[in-house]
C-alpha cells in the first residue's frame, strides 16, 4: 500500500481526496457558518476546490479562471458587501430552532439522495471518438468560431450588469 | 473500491455535484439574511457547472462545449452576484436591514 | 524513489528558499537605497555594510510574543497571513530563470500568475476584517478597491501581450525574443505604443502590490499600519515576506514579458544571470519610486487607474489588434 502510494498516480489520488474534502467541507461551512464571514470563507474554498476537481478534469484554463473569477472576483465582492451591509455579526436572537432547519435538511437529502441514484444507476453511453483535444486553444478557437454567438451573449449579459449596478449605486447620491 | 483512483470514475464528480448541489439548496432555505442565500445560489450554481465539467470529459464527443458551457456560467453568475449586491446595498440602505424576515412593506 | 518526485521536492526546497532570501535582503537594500537617497548611510553595524542586518531582524521578528488581540475571529485572523503568502510562493513555480531551471513549464503559465494574484485581495479583506479595528477595516477596504482597479489595465496589457506572443507558456514567451532588438519592448512592429504598454503594466504591478506610491492601505502616518496593524511576531512576518513575494512576482514577469527573460542582449551567453540581473534592476526601480514620490490621494490613485490607464490600455489593445492584422 505504502508501495503504491509514492507513484505519482499514488500522491495524485491523495491529491485528488484532499481536493474533494476541501469541496465539501466548504461547502458545509458556507451553509452553516454563524457568521456570514465564515460563510464567503467556506465558499471561497468550496470553489477552490471545485478548480481543483476541474484540473483533475482536464482542463487547467477552467480552473484558472474558476480561481480568477469566483474567489478573486465574487469571492471578494461579497466579503465587501458583508462588510458594509452587516455591522453585527451571528443570526437574530430569539429565532427559535423552528422546523424550518429540519425541513431544509429533509429536502436537501433528498435531492442528493435523488441526483446520486439517478447518477449510479443509469448507463451512459460513452462516446466513441473525441472530435478535438479539448486543449486551450480549441477552447479559443471555438469560443471564436462556431461558439460565437456565446460570446457575444455573455458580453452583453456583463455589460447590463456593469450599467444596471452603477444605476443601483447612483441612486444613493442624490 | 480503490480508493486512490476515485479521480477516474465519473460516479465520484456526479455524487460531489449532487453534494453541492443539495448544500446549496439547504443553505437558501435556511439562511435568514439575503447574502446567506446569494451565497447558497453560488453553491448550487457550481454544482451544476462541476456536473456539466465531468460529463464534458468523460462522455461528450467534442470537449470544447462543456468547458464553454462552463465558462458561460462563470460570467452568469459573476453578472448575478454584482447585481444582486447591488440591490442588496440598495435595500440595506432603506431597511437598514438585510434579513429577509424584515423586508415586509409589501406585506398583508 | 522516483527521480521526478527528487526534482520536485528539490524545486520546492529551492523556491522557498529564494523567496525567503529576497524577501530578507530586499529589505537591506531598501534600507539602504532609502538611507543613500535621504542622504544618510542606513545600517552599517552589523556585519560589513549591515549585511547580517536582516539576520538579527529575523530573529527578533521570531522570538516576539504572538498577540492575539481579544474579539478577533479566531480562525480568519490565523488564515489571512498564510493566504497572502502561499498564493505568492506557488506563482514561482512557473517562472523561467534559465532555459532548463523552470520549476514546472504549466502551459498556462501567465494565467496561473494571476489568478493567484487575485486570492492575495481576499487575504487583505479577511486580515483587515478579523482584526476588529476600524482602522484596519478602512485601510482593508482602500487596498480592495485598489487592488481591483488596477487589475483591469493589468489583465488588458497582459492580453496585449498574449495576442502577440500567442501563447501563455512564460518559457515559450522568453524564446521568442533571443536579441535586443526582439524584446517585447522595443518591438514596434507589433506596436507603437509598447513601452507604453511596459509603464502601465510595471504601475499596476506597483499598484498590486500595495507599494508606494500606492501604498494607502499601510499608510503609515495614516492609518497606524493599516491592514495588519493587529498582527505581530510571525503574522506580521508573513504579510511583510508574501508582500516582498510579489513584488519579486511582478517584476519578474515584467522581464519575461517585456525584457527579454534569460536571453542575452546580443544572443551570445543566456543563462540565469542575466534574469537576475534584469529582475534586480527592475527590483531597485522599485525601490527607487518608493522613496521618490509622494503619496497621492485616494481618490487620485483611483482616477489614474479609471479614468487613465484604463483607456490608454484599452486604446493599445485595438491599436495591436490593428497591426497585428495588418503587417
């Protein structure tokens, strides 16, 4: 076992576990943290980890951008907004242990319950041939070519979303 | 089961997606501020998007379309996320507040 | 045991050792540079020229109490000085000191650079946030908004850059420049406005760095010491190392990308040396500007970054777009 383990396929499995934990216990974190800091925390290395699981997933560009824009960007967006917006930190007092949690918790595991056995149990067809690497340049060239129109969509989406947050932000000034 | 090969199987990136995916979903429902739930829609979107990723690699005849789809998440939920603070500062800015449970003009 | 596993672990032992030794004697020659350049000679007691200045420091630096302040969150004010500085020591992994010294050649070399230069801005929110200090969330947010600013002429210069190399491979950027007249710099065929292009991205790289000019979130006449006013002993060590890191990060992928990386002037003898030669002097340029300008304005620092940088860089992008089709 410890034969196995010094093999670089050995190291990139543990890798690959460490990789997975981080995920879910970010996860985890994200959704049950008291404080809503703890929370950008565990998200942030949710998709830390998430890069992670894409790299194993052959495509280190998704997992660079995945750093890049989600914990560089949004990550830090909303670590900004807690910032400003919650000078007081922990949940509201006098919120009683309702049924709200068990309800959740109950809905929550049935979905992953539901989405893991619809995942195990069905035989996907693998396909035969791959039509090109899938490399970074496929990625551009596609992006570029008969994926265009994608581009141009989320160029727009973005721009109304620059033009739609400066007009919420002005609205204060007046 | 191998425990060290888990990163070649399809199963394993399906059940951490659904994982996610469920996490997300129980943190919208239970968290009372709004900035709790923008990150609980976070979660599920990358759920969603880690799904897309490893069908990509292991099923799909032209890997290029997973990782485009992939991206095209990113933006939507980079998009997303600016808005939804923005509104959020707007509406702490009139209640004050940012608990959902607050936000009750419109009620009754 | 593998060999490959040998070169890894070597490579490792000696990334983290340079990133310590430049982070120890950058601040000697800062002392120094800062002392000839305010008329005076900086230390010179311990050892010849103070060079075991940063020795003592160090050790001074350790044997400090650790304070931890009462009220600070526990587990962020322990993590924000690590994240600072393990983002900064994993972006050596890629750079090319010589033709064969590449740590790991990772085909997307350039991107990797930047995004972990991204984490570094959440490092700065969660050190200044857990720290319980209104002064230190002020100077946190001020470095955020900062940071942010200057990443975008940041990123645009560098996707100048790409579309002329046509790849993000750092070893593969170096080889294509074997002689001056080749560097990225002075090449006009590509652009006129390269050094242009050079001087925004080397004020960004300040700019990220959170150094002076632009050094507003530790102002020290400010904000007590801004961000990491809290933090003491080994926290504060960390922050001061991962910010001498990425300063060593910014410029050497300035001479990478712009002045030739380990290639020679004239084609005869690349080799390390040179690198090193190239990222010292853009090193004590840096220094040089930190004890030469005064610092701005909030709100200038964002106005050249918004209202001038921003157009310039957006401006040289379609004007190398243009070139590069048309010649």
């Amino acid at each position: 076992m410890t034969q196995e383990l010094l093999t670089p396929q050995g190291l990139g499995g543990l890798v690959f576990l460490a990789i997975g934990a981080a995920t879910v216990i970010g996860a985890l974190i994200a959704v049950n943290a008291k404080s809503l800091i703890r929370a950008v925390t565990g998200l942030c290395l949710s998709l830390i980890g998430v890069a992670g699981l894409y790299y194993f997933l052959n495509s280190p560009f998704l997992a660079l951008m995945e750093i890049l824009i989600y914990v560089g960007a949004v990550g830090v967006a909303i670590a900004f907004a807690v910032m400003l917006a919650e000078p007081e930190q922990g949940d509201k007092p006098g919120r009683a242990i309702g049924l709200g949690p068990f309800f959740g918790f109950i809905g929550g595991g049935m979905l992953v319950w539901g989405l893991v056995v619809v995942g195990l149990k069905t035989k996907w067809p693998a396909a035969a041939v791959k039509i090109n690497t899938g490399s970074m340049l496929a990625v551009g060239k596609a992006l570029l070519g008969s994926y265009s129109m994608v581009f141009e969509l989320i160029s727009v989406v973005l721009l109304m979303a620059i033009i739609g947050a400066l007009a919420l932000g002005r609205r204060g000034r007046d | 089961m191998d425990i060290l090969n888990l990163s070649s199987h399809l199963n394993t990136y399906l059940v951490v997606g659904a994982f996610l995916f469920g996490a997300g979903f129980y943190g919208l429902i239970n968290r009372p501020t709004l900035i709790g739930m923008l990150i609980s829609i976070e979660l599920v979107m990358s759920g969603a998007s880690l799904n897309f990723m490893a069908f990509n690699h292991f099923l799909a005849p032209d890997p290029v379309m997973g990782q485009i789809f992939a991206l095209f998440i990113m933006g939507i939920a980079a998009a997303e996320a600016a808005i939804a603070l923005s509104i959020i500062m707007a509406v702490y800015r009139n209640y004050k507040s940012i608990a959902a449970e607050d936000l009750n003009d419109l009620k009754g | 045991m593998d060999s490959e596993l040998i070169r890894v672990i070597a490579f490792l032992v000696g990334i983290i050792a340079f990133a310590a030794l430049n982070a120890a004697y950058l601040v000697w020659l800062e002392r120094k540079g800062a002392a000839h350049i305010q008329r005076r000679i900086g230390p010179k007691e311990v050892g010849p020229f103070g060079l075991l200045q940063p020795m003592v420091d160090g050790i001074k630096l350790m044997t400090k109490q650790i304070l931890i302040p009462d009220g600070v969150d526990p587990v962020l004010f322990r993590l924000a000085p690590i994240l600072a500085m393990v983002p900064a020591i994993m972006s050596f992994v890629t750079i090319p000191f010589s033709e064969t010294l590449v740590a790991r050649n990772i085909n997307v070399g350039l991107l990797m650079i930047f995004a972990f230069a991204s984490v570094n801005v959440l490092a700065l929110l969660l050190g200044g946030w857990a720290s319980n200090n209104k002064y230190a969330v002020i100077s946190a947010a001020r470095a955020v908004s900062q940071n942010i600013a200057y990443e975008i002429p940041m990123l645009i210069t560098v996707i100048t850059m790409v579309m002329i190399t046509g790849t993000l491979n750092l070893n593969e950027i170096v080889a294509q420049q074997p002689n001056i007249s080749q560097w990225y710099i002075f090449r006009f065929s590509a652009s006129p406005l390269m050094p242009v292009a050079f001087l925004i991205f080397f004020i960004c790289s300040l700019a990220e760095t959170n150094r002076a000019p632009f050094d507003l979130g530790e102002a020290e006449s400010e904000l007590v010491a801004g961000f990491h006013t809290e933090y003491s002993s080994m926290g504060f060590g960390l922050f001061f190392m991962g910010e001498y890191a990425n300063i060593v990060i910014g410029c050497s992928l300035a001479v990478v990308l712009f002045l030739g990386g380990w290639q020679d002037p004239f084609g005869l003898y690349p080799g390390v040396w040179w690198f090193l030669l190239k990222l010292y002097l853009l090193i004590f340029t840096v220094i040089w500007i930190r004890w030469t300008f005064p610092r701005t304005q909030f709100y200038g620092l964002l106005n050249l970054s918004w209202k001038i940088l921003i157009p310039v860089s957006m401006f040289n992008l379609l004007l190398t777009a243009g070139f590069l089709k048309v010649f």
